[in-house]
C-alpha cells in the first residue's frame, strides 16, 4: 500500500491540507486540555447504544439499520465539537434525534420502513415533512407516551418540538449559528459555543433514550435492573426518570 505523502498534492489541495491539520489540532489540544473530563462522560453516554443495539436489533430489522447510525451521530459530534466545528456538531445531534424517532416509528410499520428506505417520500402526501405526522401525531396518540406525561408532569414531544426549532437553526443557517466572521474563517475553540453544544448533547441523549424507552418499553422492562439503571443513567433528567418509574411500574432501588 502506498503511504501518503502530502508533497505530491496540488497547490490548493496542499495548503487545504496544511491549514486543516493546524487549525484541527489547536482546537483539539485546547478543547480537551480544558475540557477532557466532560468528554470523558459525555463518550461514556455513547455506549449506551450498545446495550440498546443488543436488546432490540434481534426483535426488529429496522433496528439493525438505525441504532449504529443514531450511535454514530452521537459519536461523531464530539469530535466536530472538539475541532471547533460547533454547527456540524449540532448537525450531527439533530439527526441523532430524528433517527430515534424513525427507529420507534418504524419498527410498528415495516412496510413503511421499506418505502422510506428505498427513498419514497409517501409521507408527504399527508402534509408532513416527517413520517410520523404533523406535530408528532404518531407518538402523542401512544398511550405510553400520555402515561408518561402525566406520571411526569413533563410534556415530552412539546419540549421535543420546541428543541428541534433550535437544532434546525444550525441545519437552515440561522445567523446564531455562524461559525465564521468578519475576522476569522478557520474555526476556533469559543468556550461559549462549546458550553451551548454540551447542554444541547445531554438534552438529546435525554430525549433520545426517553423516547426509546416509551418506544420499546416492554423490552426495557424485561431488561433487568442493571440495563434499567444504565439507561436511565443516561436520562438524567429527575423528572423524566421519575416518570419513566411511575407509568412503566419500574421497581429500581438505589439513586440513579
């Protein structure tokens, strides 16, 4: 196998090249000097999908599919993050949430999950540029869903609604989301971009999880207290864990 040898790029592609490695490895170096504990954790959140991946890929094909892409877009914002590339990082968790919400959706509607995967956009014959209908129709009809809300006091796809208008901003351009300026171009470590990224990386680990619990729940029940625990680890949220107690009859001891 050849090795690579930057020498032989062409000029643009050379200093592309030269500017990219510099600038990735000052944010990197600087991000996680400050910050490495807090990535620590918030790669420790990732794993979770391996115990998810393990309890429903068997159960449901669609699963198969989805849970390493949801992984991975989990996975991949934090380097984007650590890099300085705080909208692509935002990119990526957008997408991590709306693959768990296709993933719970899909996998009681194989039929659909074929069309969609063979790129039919039959959904928006129903005025929907989501499968799961206008205003998460789909998932507020679940009685889960309306078990959990009232157990909780926490209107789950109200506050799922209202964050996702905040990750779009990042997807449609909004000027809040700008990475660049009259005075900069290469991205750079900005304490406060990074700090905006983890909160919005917890609430969708939050959400995420939540949603797959409610999802899958008699599965998430069967799991054992151990895998209950970790999940809902993840979760974070008093509230929501408290809720996820109460509807689905969770007997967990101990503080989680």
């Amino acid at each position: 196998m050849k090795t690579f040898d930057e020498n032989r790029l062409l000029e643009l592609t050379k200093i592309m090249y030269e500017i990219q490695q510099k600038w990735s490895d000052k944010n990197c170096k600087e991000t996680l000097r400050i910050h490495h504990r807090e990535i620590e954790k918030l790669l420790q959140k990732t794993q979770v999908f391996a115990t998810w991946k393990s309890k429903v890929a068997n159960k449901y094909k669609v699963a198969k599919e989805l849970i390493p892409e949801i992984f991975m877009d989990a996975y991949i914002s934090i380097p984007f993050a650590c890099m300085g590339l705080y909208k692509q990082a935002n990119v990526c968790l957008r997408a991590q949430l709306e693959t768990a919400l296709r993933l719970v959706y899909f996998s009681t509607h194989p039929v659909e999950f074929k069309w969609w995967y063979e790129g039919s956009a039959w959904y928006l014959e129903a005025k929907s540029k989501d499968v799961w209908g206008i205003e998460y129709k789909y998932f507020r009809q679940l009685e889960e869903v309306k078990n959990f809300e009232k157990a909780s006091n926490f209107g789950l796809f109200d506050n799922i609604k209202n964050f996702y208008k905040v990750l779009s901003k990042y997807v449609h351009g909004g000027v809040a989301s700008f990475q660049t300026s009259p005075n900069r171009i290469s991205p750079k470590y900005i304490k406060g971009e990074f700090n905006k990224w983890v909160a919005n990386f917890r609430k969708v680990q939050k959400y995420v999880n939540t949603v797959l619990i409610l999802g899958f729940s008699e599965t998430f029940k069967a799991s054992g207290a151990d895998i209950q625990r970790k999940i809902l680890k993840v979760v974070e949220n008093d509230k929501c864990k408290t809720g996820l107690r109460q509807s689905l009859g969770l007997r967990i001891r101990g503080r989680i």
